[in-house]
C-alpha cells in the first residue's frame, strides 16, 4: 500500500447534513474507506435521517443528535476527543462560527450542491432548476465564517437532464460527490495554497424561494417558465402554487401541449377537459400545458380525477 493511500486511509472525517438524497453515497464511500469517525445531525430531523444513515453502515452510536443550545461546544468536544482531521458540510442549515472553524483551521469543507458564485445560499437546486439552467454542479470549498465564501477546492458541473425535478436533480448530485472523496482527500493532504478561481456574476442567488417565488403566474410566465418553476418545486416545496375555483393546489408534474388550432383563451384558462387527457390550461404566447399531476387539502390526483371531480373548461388558474 503506496503511503499516499495510507495517509487517505488515516484521515478521520467528521461528516454534517440534512439531507439522505444528497449525502448517503458520501457517508457510504467514507465509511467503506474507513475514514468515517462520526455524522452529526439535527437532533429535531434524526428519525427522517436515521434508516439511511444506518444502511450506508454507520452505527447508532456515531450519529451525533445535535441541538441549537449546545450544538458549537459538542463538536468542539468530538473533533478534539476523536481527534477528527477534517469536517466535511453537506446541506448543514446552521452557519458555523469562527470558534469552530478555529478548532480545525482549513480543514472544514462544504460540499455545496449548486455551482459557485451565483447559485449561493440555502437553495441553489431549486434556483438552478427554475431558471432553466442547463448545468449544476457541486462546488467544494474550505469554509470561513461567510456563508458559501472560502477557498474553492474542486468544482465538478453536472448537465440537466430536459424536464429533470428537484428529486431526480438531487439524487444525480449526491451519486457524483464518491468520485470527489479522493481528490479532496489528496488537496487536503498536500494543504493546497492556490485555489480555483470564479468568474464574478451581476446577481447571486442566495435566498430561500418565498411563497411568491413558489406561485406559478399564468399572466407573466411562458408555459417552458411554469414547467421550470413546477419541476423545481416537485418535491422539496410539494409543487408549485395555483388556486382555482377557490381550490388551493400546488401542481407537481405537466406536460407541454401543442395545438392544431389556436383556442380564444386567457392566460390559466381550462380550455379543454376530459377523462383521456384530464386538464389542459392556456398560458401567454398561445400555449398551453396538460396538468398530469396536483397535491390539494384532500391528496394527490391526477389531471384526470381533476375533470372527474368537475373543473370545466372556461375556468380560470390564478396566482
């Protein structure tokens, strides 16, 4: 075994999230290495987490239960009794402090799952997707006390897949970070003193979408918009937002439309309703999407139970 690989072998990662889809096949392929000395998570979210983390091999004992009053001095404790080498942040939602980061200097890494600088922030998956960006990507980058700042490390972009949702997005991305381990592993090692460098951007996106940002508006956005804005809300947000007949929804899933004939029609229209093709609503620029799948008070449906339960063409969608 050459020493690079012994050096990999020994180094104690301490790993933080939030989230299965985007840190199981981390937490796997460090546990498997061998580097793996514990997970910390909020103590509040630990039975959503919980089953996966177990699956990838870990221990009930190396899940760290953490707690907004006391969270900065427990792992302060761990890093120093474990005597962890590296922490590695995967969708953690608390702001380290400076403390903590001093504990292990330039040895706390963030994978961060969209592409740096203008995908910042808490939600870059959502932002990416409802802007209809063709790539995203993981950014890797040593953390200091400003969120998404510090060092890059390694950026790896990943191309969207045409009509790809949060979910399918997310999952893509957690399954390219194994392939990272060992060239992160290999920059730390050799404590890097040149970084990538970023092209600056006019705007960042780097707030958490607002119900405003959730709503779907028939009058302004294009059918390909809308489409964007649902596949980027389905299903973190549970679909994008929509009322009609008074009915509160939030529609996760449709499908472009095209028509022979142009139908006299005003943007969030039903033009056409029936129990084959269930809902089709009008948009701006004469187009029109079918709506295939909605979360309301009393469940999911289909476009088709739409129509069965009596929205009729020449009802209105509204913001």
């Amino acid at each position: 075994m050459d020493e690079l690989l012994f050096g990999r072998l020994r180094m104690k990662v301490l790993l933080l999230t939030n989230s299965n889809t985007l840190s199981i096949p981390a937490i796997k392929k460090i546990k498997d290495d061998g580097l793996l000395v514990g997970v910390g998570v909020l103590k509040k979210h630990v039975n959503l987490l919980a089953s996966s983390i177990h699956a990838a091999g870990v221990a009930h004992e190396e899940i760290l239960q953490l707690e907004r009053s006391s969270w900065v001095e427990e792992l302060s404790l761990f890093i120093k009794e474990h005597h962890v080498e590296t922490v590695w942040v995967l969708t953690f939602p608390w702001v380290i402090p400076e403390s903590l980061l001093s504990v292990l200097p330039n040895r706390f890494v963030n994978f961060h799952f969209g592409l740096l600088p203008k995908y910042k922030g808490a939600d870059p998956i959502f932002w990416q997707l409802k802007n209809s960006e063709e790539l995203g990507g993981v950014t890797i980058h040593l953390m200091s006390d400003q969120v998404d700042e510090g060092p890059v490390l390694l950026k790896e972009e990943l191309r969207v897949i045409p009509g790809e949702n949060y979910g399918l997005h997310s999952r893509r991305l957690g399954e390219m970070v194994p392939s990272m381990v060992e060239k992160i592993l290999s920059l730390l090692k050799s404590q890097p003193n040149e970084f990538l460098t970023l092209k600056s951007v006019d705007k960042a996106f780097d707030q958490k979408p607002t119900e405003d940002d959730l709503t779907i508006k028939w009058g302004e956005q294009s059918a390909t918009e809308i489409e964007y804005l649902i596949n980027a809300t389905n299903p973190k947000y549970g679909g994008a937002f929509t009322v009609v007949a008074g009915v509160e929804m939030r529609i996760l899933e449709v499908t472009p439309v095209s028509l022979e004939q142009r139908i006299e029609s005003g943007p969030g229209q039903i033009i056409h309703a029936d129990v084959v093709y269930g809902v089709v609503v009008a948009c701006i620029n004469n187009e029109y999407l079918r709506i295939t799948v909605v979360n309301t008070a009393e469940g999911y449906m289909s476009g088709v139970k739409l129509f069965n339960l009596g929205f009729l063409p020449g009802q209105r969608f509204t913001s």
